[in-house]
C-alpha cells in the first residue's frame, strides 16, 4: 500500500523544533574531555538529506561540532574496504550492555571487544585502518573518506579537541594497552590512539553527516553520483550493527523507541540511516546517562513517529 501523501519534512522539523526549544540546555555536557565542555549546551541543530538529494535542516544544522563516535562508523567501513570479514577476527557483533569506556569485559573476552563501536572496539578498528600506513597518512585517508562521501572540501580536524582528548584519555590508554597485552593490535599504542583522537576531534555540521551516512541509507551507493561505496549486503550489514549497538548500553531503548539504525558521540551527535528513505543527523550536546544526547534522541522519536520510517513498521 503506498502513501500519496507526500511527508513535509521540512514542516516536520520545525515543529520537533519548535516543541524542543524551551527544553535545550537539557543534559549532561560531556566533560571528560575538556574542550567538549566548552560546547554551549543550547545548541541544536538537526538535517534530513533524502536518497533523492533534498536537503532539510532546522536550528544550528550548519554548525561543526565533534563527531566523536559517530566517525566509529567510517573507520569501520574503511576497515571493511581494506581487510573485509577478516576484521571479525579481532572484534565481535554483539551489543555490548555496558558503558562506552568499559574495561571488565575486555579482560573477560580476552582482549576482543564485544562490537567495532564501543571504544575498545573502535581502537582495534583504527589499528586495522592503520595496515601499512603512518599516523599521519592514515588520518589523511579518513579525512579524504569523510570529504569524499560529504562531497564537501572544508572538512577538518579540530586539533585542540584531539589534544585535550590525548591530555586526559587515562582510560582509552588502558583499553588500548590491555589489549595490545593480549597481542590484540598490531601497532604501538600511541599511534592507534594518535589516529583514534584525530578521527573523534573531526569537526563536521548536521548536514555534512547527513550527507556523509547517506549511502548507508541508499543500499551503499551515493545516489546522486551513483557511486557504490559499499556493497548493498555490507549497507546492511553496517546499519545492523548501528542498530544494535550504536548506543552502547541504550541501544535497546533507542531501536525501542527510535527503530532505525543510528550511531551516538559524546559530542552530541547522533547519524541515523533510514534505509531507502534519508540519512538525518541531529546535534544537542546534553547527554542522558549512557552518554547519548538526549534531546537528540528525542528529536529522532519525533521524527521517526511522524515519518513511519521505522525500520519495525510505520
Ligand atoms: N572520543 C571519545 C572517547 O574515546 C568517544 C566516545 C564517544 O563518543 N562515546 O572517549
């Protein structure tokens, strides 16, 4: 049965903002990392880009703001690229119910982290990315893939946020040095941390993520161009493991409430895929208690409420 009602996206967004604005400022500014802190925690910005091309935005959607762990999902995706179902040796695909930072599992599985979007996960990833390639030229590569699928020039790294991030990541530190302990990763510590700080400090705007994660949306191509980035089975793939644990250990309330692939930073960010139908990115930096943005993740009820688009049913 199809919809003749085409959706007012546009409509859609302004009224999620507009039901939203005397709640920002709501959450926890992350301040682990001391240039995050410094975000001013009103800000929201949100973008729809359609697998057709419309670009909808509302609020700050043009502003750069740390991507943090949103760019687990490209790592990822170069990783795949460079070594294929090889990768699964070193990281597992099960949601991990347990914080972002967590170091008990780690040792229980013997140096394999539960998922690639966990940090401990994430850090093995980067050390895959690393295959062959200096720091320096693997950050190039991740910042070329971002500018590449952005189709956007003006992508950067913001180095005081890696910095402040390599001053104070005590913990990402012992993540990355239990494993190496376990003969888990192939490079020095200081080089996958390096290279795991710059491609979290990537600064980018709503609409530059949206248009970022479209392929994921668009069974792996570019649809304008038509260029394939993924294959349609790895699109998937990749959207399964957003949905099950691009959350961390709230995954299950966001594909409860949310029903669509999505991947969270502490930055306040959060890319959701709707496959076939938009790539959305939504910022608010206050995070609820898994460290997930929480006006972000209510915006996204939102809109998935008003567009049907959950991957569960409408
Ligand atoms: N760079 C952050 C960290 O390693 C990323 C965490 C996140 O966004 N959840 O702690």
């Amino acid at each position: 049965m199809s919809d003749p009602t085409p959706l007012d996206l546009q409509a859609i967004l302004d009224d999620i903002y507009r039901d939203l604005t005397p709640r920002l400022g709501e959450g926890k500014v992350a301040d682990y990392i001391p240039q995050l802190a410094r975000v001013n925690p009103r800000r929201f910005g949100m973008a729809v880009v359609t697998v057709d091309g419309a670009v909808h935005m509302v609020g700050d959607a043009e502003v750069p703001f740390s991507i943090q762990s949103i760019s687990k999902v490209f790592t990822l995706t170069l990783a795949l690229g460079k070594h294929g179902e090889n990768i699964w040796k070193r990281v597992g695909r099960e949601p991990s119910g347990s914080a972002f930072n967590s170091i008990v599992q780690l040792e229980h599985e013997h140096g394999i982290p539960r998922n690639p979007f966990i940090n401990a996960g994430a850090i093995a990833i980067t050390d895959l990315v690393l295959a062959g390639h200096t720091p320096k030229e693997a950050i190039g590569e991740i910042v070329r893939f971002m500018r590449y699928l952005a189709d956007e020039d003006d992508i950067l790294i913001d180095n005081e946020v890696a910095r402040s991030e390599a001053a104070t990541g005590y913990r990402n530190f012992a993540l990355a040095n239990f494993m190496r302990s376990f003969g888990k990763l192939d490079h020095p510590v200081e080089h996958v941390l390096g290279v795991y700080f710059h491609q979290c400090a990537l600064a980018m705007s709503c609409r530059q993520l949206a248009k970022a994660g479209l392929f994921l949306a668009a069974s792996g191509k570019v649809p304008l161009s038509g260029h394939s980035v993924v294959s349609r089975q790895r699109a998937r793939r990749i959207n399964a493991l957003m949905l099950t644990c691009g959350h961390y250990d709230g995954s299950g309330e966001f594909a409860y409430k949310v029903g669509l692939p999505g991947k969270s930073g502490v930055g306040g960010g959060i890319l959701v895929a709707a496959p076939g139908k938009a790539s959305v990115a939504v910022w608010s930096p206050g995070l609820n208690h898994n460290g997930n943005s929480l006006l972000g993740s209510l915006a996204l009820e939102m809109l998935a409420n008003r567009t049907g688009w959950s991957v569960f049913g409408a």
